[in-house]
C-alpha cells in the first residue's frame, strides 16, 4: 500500500513537474520536449558538424531552446542568429551566469566569469591598463618580436629533427602576457612555469567535458561524483597561488617611479580607489583578473598557433605560396612588424582562413540576459542562457565559398586584395567580445612570418597522413603531432 502510494505522488510530481516546463516553453523559441527534473540533457553534447546544435538548427530552426533541468538556454546557429543574438541588443545579453563550477572556480571576480559592476570596472581597467603596456603598439610588439626569435631559435636548435611543437609555442605565447602582467618571461626549463601551463590545460580540458555539464546541472551531486571536479579546483587554486606569490613580490621589492607591469598598475589602483565607494579593485579581484588575461592571452592564441603549423603541413603548397610573398616583399634581415601585413595580402589572409578553419571556440561561454530582452523577434525573459554558436557563423555556406576546405581566397579579392569578411567571428562580437583580438593579431602575424620566414615545414618520415581531425574541450585542440623545421 505505500509503494502504491510512493508511486502515486511521484508520478502526480513528474507530471506537475512536465505540464509547469511546458507552460513555461510557452514564448520561446522551438525545441524539443523538455521532461521533468532533466529537461533536455542529452542533447548536450555540442559537437561540431555531427553535434546537437546543427540537428537542432536542422529540426527547430537558426534559434531554439534547450533546457538544462528547468532553466532555458536559447541557442543560435548561424551567422545572421549569432550576430544578431550577440549585437543588436548587445547590453542585455551581456551577463555571464553564475553557476555551482563558475562559482567555485571564480566567486564572481575577475573579468572572465563577472557580472555587473565588477565586470564593466575589471574589464575598463584591464583594457586600459593593457594599452598602457603596449597592446596595439609598438611596447608589445617588441616583446612578441623577441619571443619569435626565441621560438626560431629553438626550432633552429632542433636541426630538423622530428619535433613537438606545442610546449615551445606555449611558452613563447604565454611569456608575452607575463611580460605584460608579472614583468618578466620564464625560461624554458622553468619548473615552476611548466606546472602552471599543466594546471591550465587540466582547467581547459574540463571545461566542455560531460562531468563538467553533470556537476552544472546537478550541482547537489557534483561533490559525489569522482574526484575530477576536485583536481580541477585544485589547479585552479595553484594557479591563484602563483599569481598571489608574484603579487606578494611585487610588494615586497617596492616601486620607484612609473609602474612597469599589470600588477603595478593594479596595486596603484586598489591605493587609489581605497576610499571610493563601490570601489571593486581588491586582491582577489587582482588574482582572478590576471588568472583571465593569462588564460586569454596564452590558451586561445598558442593552440591557433599548433593548427597554423599543423595546416602548413597538411597544405604545402600554401606554405610555398606563403613563403614566396615574404621573400618577395621581405629582407632576410628585416625586423617584421604588424605594419607589414598591409604589405602581405595572401599571408595575411592565410592566418585569418587558419582562425576561421580551426575554429577552436566551437561555442562561446554562455551569455544571460540581464533584462528582459528580444532575439529574432521572441521576447527572451531575463535569467535566460544565450548560447552562440561561433562554428556555425565561421562554416555558414551561405557567407563562405567553400567552408569546409581550407582556403585562404575566403579573405583575398579577385585582385589578391586582403579583404575582411562579415560572417568572420572568431573573436565573438557585442559587449562580450575578445578584449585581446589585437594582441592576438599582433602575435599570430609576427610569429607566423617568422617561422615561415625562417624554415621549411615538413612531415617526419614515414608519415604518411596529417590528422586535422581535433580533441574536443573547451578550446579545439590539434591532436599532438612532430613536425621537422627545416632551414630554408
């Protein structure tokens, strides 16, 4: 009689649960039937061309929802659905959700993961304080130049031996923002460096994992499941300690005179600020600031670098053709600078047809609406997720000739002009937008035309294909490979 009973009520609770999520489905976007407590959890897979959102696209159209247990995540496919999505009401899908890993990983600080009006100061001074150092001009690009020598240098030293390309080029990414936010760059034998690079890779790889979408959407279960949710909070308190250690140093040796790194500028702004009201520069919004710009400024832009080399590889007449526009319009002995793409058309459109090809933020972290908003004409109420779906706006046929062949003539006139193309959104777009697509710019161009410059990039022997196929997180990364830097 109670197991009748037990049954009873919880049958009446599903089917309470079942008729509330649609009455709630009522106004949004199509999508498939959400069920009680799960919502639409198994479509939450997001890979690219076999993944959930192009057979959502596919069945309910370019904006659908999804529901993660009960709350509701509107998805756009498409460029038109993610330019508009992100930019015609850009203010009010500006908000970053607060969710169980968000939160233990970050607390609402920092740039990356805040909301209001830690977010709009964190990012104000993080953009100025950038350009102060340099983004954008000359005083960073001197520091990119010499770490491109530094990476030449070490392929140099390789002498054409079948080589892992990954460490060095994370390194030599990586030491262009430590430049700019400790002050200084690490060697390459550095211990202490090489675990913080581990412990980033340990963030990135949970990031798009299943256990990391089990634990956001069953956040009571998450610290019963194994012990990965764990070992991720663990590096990221690492890397917080690293950073609270240089912060510490930095007090301690002093300043005399102008500050010469981000965590200068940083410390003069929490003195300045120390009386203002509101006032959200403190230490830990310092430590998970330049958690953010590490992760920004190294992860994204050294992975672009693994798949341009790795594309050099796998198409080696464009690297030929790469090769004679430098020779053609470069001396050997020529300091090569971000001016020089003007003067480089074809290169140039190379490494923007690599960003778009490898497309390594399939999905960006989802956006909240802030307010109550309108997408593609459904009213959209506040609290909604907002999901864009980059890859689809950079392998849109309808704005790419040939999206899934790699072919820099996307970017290149009928008069081998560099031309820029709408639908390329590798850097997102509205208030969310990268705030570090410049020195990204800067460092892909520079490195690339050095290396190119420099060497010759060939399979090892007995290679017979390149796998440009990529390991799914929460950026796309190449599968690891050796390549041989042959001098020129």
């Amino acid at each position: 009689m109670i197991s009748v009973i037990l049954i009873s009520l919880i049958l009446f609770f599903l089917s309470a649960q079942f008729l509330i999520l649609q009455w709630k489905s009522r106004g949004f976007p199509p999508g498939p039937t959400p069920f009680p407590i799960i919502g639409n959890i198994w479509w939450i897979k997001f890979r690219a061309d076999h993944g959930s959102l192009k057979r959502l696209a596919k069945t309910y159209g370019n904006i659908c929802t999804l529901w993660l247990g009960q709350r509701p995540m509107v998805a756009l496919y498409g460029f038109q659905a993610v330019k508009s999505g992100l930019t015609t009401n850009s203010e009010d899908v500006s908000g970053r959700l607060q969710t169980y890993v968000f939160n233990r990983v970050a607390n609402g600080k920092g740039i990356l993961l805040s909301n209001g009006l830690i977010w709009k100061q964190q990012r104000h001074f993080g953009i100025g304080t950038l350009r102060k150092l340099g983004m954008g001009n000359k005083g960073m690009e001197r520091g990119i130049q010499m770490e491109a020598r530094h990476l030449v240098e070490f392929f140099r030293d390789k002498d054409g031996e079948a080589t892992d390309p990954s460490f060095p080029i994370v390194h030599s990414v990586s030491n262009v923002i430590c430049a700019a936010v400790f002050g200084h760059r690490f060697s390459l034998e550095d211990e202490t460096f090489r675990q913080m690079i581990e412990e980033y890779n340990s963030i990135v790889a949970f990031g798009n994992s299943h256990l990391y979408y089990i634990c956001e959407i069953f956040p009571w279960a998450a610290e019963h499941l194994s012990g990965s949710l764990q070992k991720v909070a663990s590096s990221w308190d690492s890397v917080r300690s690293f950073v609270r250690q240089e912060i510490k140093s930095h007090r301690e040796k002093g300043r005399t005179g102008e500050p010469e790194d981000f965590i200068d500028f940083y410390l003069d702004q929490i003195e300045k600020a120390k009386n203002t009201p509101n006032s959200t520069f403190d230490e830990d919004n310092m430590v998970q600031s330049v958690f953010d710009l590490f992760l920004g400024g190294s992860e994204t832009t050294a992975t672009t670098l693994r798949w341009a080399l790795l594309y050099m590889l796998a198409y080696p007449d464009i690297q030929e053709k790469v090769q004679k526009e430098l020779d053609a319009v470069l001396s050997p002995s020529h300091l090569i600078c971000f001016e020089d793409r003007k003067k480089l058309p074809y290169t140039n459109a190379v490494i923007h047809e690599i960003l778009r090809f490898s497309s390594i933020a399939l999905i960006t972290i989802p956006r909240e609406a802030v307010r109550d908003t309108t997408i593609l004409g459904y009213q959209i109420p506040k609290g909604t997720l907002i999901t864009p779906n980059l890859y689809s706006a950079l392998f849109d046929p309808e704005y790419w000739e040939t999206p899934h062949q790699f072919n820099p003539g996307h970017f290149l006139d009928k008069d081998g002009n560099f031309v820029t193309r709408e639908a390329f959104l590798a850097f997102s777009a509205g208030h969310r937008v990268c705030m570090g697509e410049v020195l990204a710019k800067m460092e892909l161009f520079i490195i690339f035309c050095n290396l190119l410059q420099t060497f010759k990039f060939t399979v090892p022997e007995g290679v017979k294909e390149v796998n440009t196929d990529f390991i799914f997180g929460s950026t796309m990364k190449p599968h690891p490979y050796k390549l041989c830097a042959v001098l020129r």
